[in-house]
C-alpha cells in the first residue's frame, strides 16, 4: 500500500504550514478544505479544533484525535538595536536554537530571522562547555533599531523554525512538526477512507489545537462530542537510533508499523479491538507500555464527562521536538488502515465496559 498523489500532496501542504500552538489557523484551513472533499460535515470550533464527520446520527460516537499544533517561540522583547528576544511555545530544546533560520509570523506577514549568539571565538573557555538558554540568545531580522524592526514584527508575534518536509532513503520523510501534524494527517486520512464505506458508527476526525500547552484542544472537543470511544493518534519515541535507553521506552524501530500502548490510559476493550484489527488484516504493529497517563490526547479524551473509552495509536519518531524528526510514510500508511479498519468493524451500538 503506498500513499495516493492526493494524500501525499495534502501531507507536504500541512507539514510545511506552520503551526505553533495558539496559531494553527493555517493547517486548519488546509485542513478544513480538504475534509470538506468527502466528510457530511466540517466545522470549527471556538479554539479552533476542525472536525469532520461522517455518519453523524449513529448511535455510537467514535472520536479520532490528531494535534495539529507544534512548538515553537514568541516574541517578548525588542530592544533599542532591533534584536529579538523570545520565549518557548511547548517544550522546546535550547541546546537546538543556536545558528537556526526561524519565520516570524506577523500581521504583516512572513519575516527571516537568524537566532543569533556569541562566537565561539570571543568566548571564555567556562563558556564553551555551558549550554545556552533561551534567555542568552536573539533573534536578527537584519533591523537597524528598535523602530525598524517594530515596522515588521510585534511583541507576541509567533516563530517556527524554516524547514520543510523532505524524503530520504527507504520511505523515511523529514520534517520539523512531525508532531503531531503526522497524526493529524493519519486521522483525516482514515475517516476519508472511511466515507468511502459507510460505517455503522458516527465517526468525528478532530484536528485538536494547543496539545503541546496541556491537551486544550482534545479536552474541550471530547466535552463537545461526547464520544462513546476516543482514538489519539500521535507520535512515539522511535529506540533505534545510537544510544536509546531500549530498557526505558522498549523496542521500536521505524518502519516496523504503529505503535499501540498497554497502560490504564488505554481501554481493554478499545485496546483488544485495535490488536486483533491488527492480526486480522496483517497491519503491522509495536506495542509500548504506559504505567501513567500519556502525555497526549488520549489522556484528555479518557476523562472528558463522565468517560470515554481511549486508545492511543503512535507513529514511530526519531528526533522528537527537533526540527529533524523523522517517521516512515510505510507506518504512516498501516496507522491510517489501523484506525480505517477498526472502526469500520465497529457495531453499530458498542458496548465498551470492561468485563
């Protein structure tokens, strides 16, 4: 099975949009678009979560959840040289930053920057073996002053580092915002599969907002929907890279199919549901333990209302919260024929209470 002309064309627009969390309004408009193609319905909501759905009067309401928010930087300060200082959107690595080419998102529009430091050169040798904080680096637009540069840009005005998405050797893509734009694609592309079938369930594939600040998205979606099942779709640590503590995340490698979690998060029965999707039709997949909640949509979908029954399905990623991750279009393609399939062998009124 290999992605369709169409998908991959959706995928290279979504991943080169940018989308830090509480700006996301790009992707959702690709996302809107696109959706409106094959779902009964899209909409948008006061956050700006975008949902489709399909078969909305079923009596038994399934949720797939994918973020399409990402980290990124903010503006706080200019001073009066025109240089740049900022803050953090999400967890981002500060070792990273140094010698980046980032866009500063404006009313005004796009704007380059570089994050600018001291030389390696004019530094004291205690200085080379410290690692840089934010707050010890600038972003250089090329302004003259502080005038100058405020005539392009804004305290408040949001940052993304300058990437695209690119393919390298056996199916493996490159990307920054991997996470999650990756499942955001993965769940709008399951429900178009599942349009296509009529499935006996109501089917809401949600773009959430604002993941990386707390699960905000996922939390006030699911309160909306009231799903009776909820499916996340984000991304996972990949362990195949030189170094990785195997003992602490397990084994997964790319290429090896979607990650599927075992942990009081998932429900025994939505979790079961997804593993024998799995072996009946030969989708490959991993599985990944998880003692506490996860860190993603699912753990906000579980306890929205009075309960839902969540699962969490990952694609496999190396670099995560880099402007390098990576993941294979080969997982990509079994995570969305995963989630197709299991929600097609839905009943139409599902019972989900662990026996």
């Amino acid at each position: 099975m290999a992605l369709a002309k169409q998908a991959l064309e959706f995928l290279k627009l979504v991943m080169e949009s940018p989308s830090p969390s509480g700006f996301e309004q790009p992707v959702q408009h690709a996302v809107k678009a696109y959706m409106k193609e094959f779902a009964d319905d899209v909409r948008v909501d006061v956050h700006g979560n975008c949902m489709g759905v399909v078969n909305e009067g079923a009596p038994t309401r399934v949720m797939l959840a994918g973020h399409m928010d990402e980290i990124g930087l903010m503006i706080t300060h200019i001073d009066g040289e025109g240089f740049l200082y900022f803050a953090a959107v999400g967890g981002v690595d500060d070792a990273l930053l140094p010698g980046l080419r980032v866009e500063i998102h404006g009313d005004g529009g796009v704007v380059t920057g570089v994050i600018g430091k001291k030389p390696i050169h004019l530094m004291e040798p205690s200085e080379r073996d410290k690692a840089f904080k934010v707050k010890d680096l600038w972003i250089d637009i090329g302004a003259r002053d502080q005038k100058d540069a405020e005539k392009a840009v804004a305290v408040g005005d949001v940052i993304t580092v300058k990437s695209s998405f690119e393919a390298l050797r056996n199916d493996i893509a490159l990307s920054r915002g991997f996470d999650d734009r990756i499942g955001a694609f993965v769940v709008v592309e399951a429900l178009r599969a599942l349009a296509k079938r009529k499935p006996k369930v109501a089917v809401y594939a949600v773009t959430t907002v604002q993941e990386e600040l707390g699960l905000r998205g996922a939390r006030t979606s699911a309160y909306s929907i009231d799903p009776h099942a909820g499916i996340a779709v984000d991304v996972g640590f990949a362990s195949d890279y030189p170094g990785a503590e195997k003992k602490q995340i397990g084994t997964v490698k790319l290429g090896d199919g979607p990650i599927l979690h075992r942990g009081a998060n998932i429900n025994p029965v939505l979790g079961e549901l997804l593993v024998s999707t799995a072996r009946k039709k030969r989708i490959p997949y991993q599985v990944q333990a998880e003692p506490r909640a996860t860190g993603t949509d699912a753990n906000a979908i579980q306890v929205s209302r009075g309960g839902v029954a969540a699962a969490l399905v990952s694609v496999p990623n190396r670099y995560m919260h880099t402007p390098v991750e990576l993941v294979s279009l080969k997982d990509v393609e079994n995570a969305i024929g995963l989630l197709a399939e299991t929600v097609w062998a839905m009943k139409a009124k599902m019972d989900f209470v662990p026996r």
